[in-house]
C-alpha cells in the first residue's frame, strides 16, 4: 500500500512511487511508462480521420407560396446509395460516390412542409427536391350586424 503523507511535509517513500507507476505501465489501456510507441491517449490520428471523405454538397433553398424547392450538387454520387429523409421541417441528404467518400447535407427548411408529398430528381450530378408547403386553414367569419 501507498504511505500517506505525514503533515510535517514527508512524501509517500520511492518505492511506493515505483509501484504505482509499474502497475499504471501494466495497464492495457494505458501506453507503458517510458515506452516509445502510438500514443493512446490524445487526438486521434491521421488514420482514424476520416473527414476529408465526408463532403458537404451546395445547396440552394427557393421558397414560394406553395412549394419549397431544394438543389443540391452531388456529383458523381451513385443513384442506388442516395437517400432523402424529410420530416415537416428538415431535409437530410445522404449518399455516396464510387471513391467510397460520403456526401451529407441536412437543411433546416425555413417553412414546415407535408413530408409524404415529396418529389425527387437526380440527374447529372444534381438533385432536385420539390416540397410542399404546409397550408394554413384560413377561418372567415362574419361581424355580427
């Protein structure tokens, strides 16, 4: 066991110190002490990034009184991975293209949309999104004469 330091400034003796660090070496998650190797801790590495395979397409948002239309460039992305999520206020894009890199986009839409009423084009590198535009119930009334 560790020695507990007295309060008249006497640290926990050498050999205390030196089991401590023997068994923090032999942890297996823990890089060995004075071990030259891969860091375990710390930013990840090179290898593990993966970000400059994600890419986030250009996209342009047109709204309108009826419809909001999203074009969004993803060239060389393959028809058979794109996918097209909606839901009544966001629209999220994902696909991939043949070097393996990933394209994603999610648009916070400016105007709630019916989500099943959808229309989607891919041609040429860009897909085209049609959505339509959630209508408000208008109410008239009458004044009393």
């Amino acid at each position: 066991m560790v020695s507990e330091p007295s309060g008249e400034g006497e640290g926990p003796s050498p050999d205390a110190i030196d089991r401590m660090v023997r068994r923090l070496g032999a942890h297996r998650s823990l890089p060995a002490v004075g071990e030259r190797g891969p860091r375990a801790l710390g930013p990840p590495s090179p290898i593990a990034d993966e970000s400059r395979l994600t890419r986030e397409p250009i996209s342009e948002v047109v709204v309108d009184p009826s419809s909001i239309y999203v074009t969004l460039e993803l060239r060389g992305a393959s028809r058979e991975t794109l996918e097209v999520t909606t839901t009544q206020n966001r629209l999220t894009v994902h696909a991939l293209d043949a070097d393996g890199r990933v394209f994603h986009r999610e648009i916070d839409l400016p105007e709630p949309v019916e989500p099943d009423a959808a229309n989607v084009t891919y041609r040429n590198g860009v897909l085209d999104v049609t959505l339509r535009r959630v209508q408000a119930h208008r109410i008239r009334f009458k004044r009393g004469t």
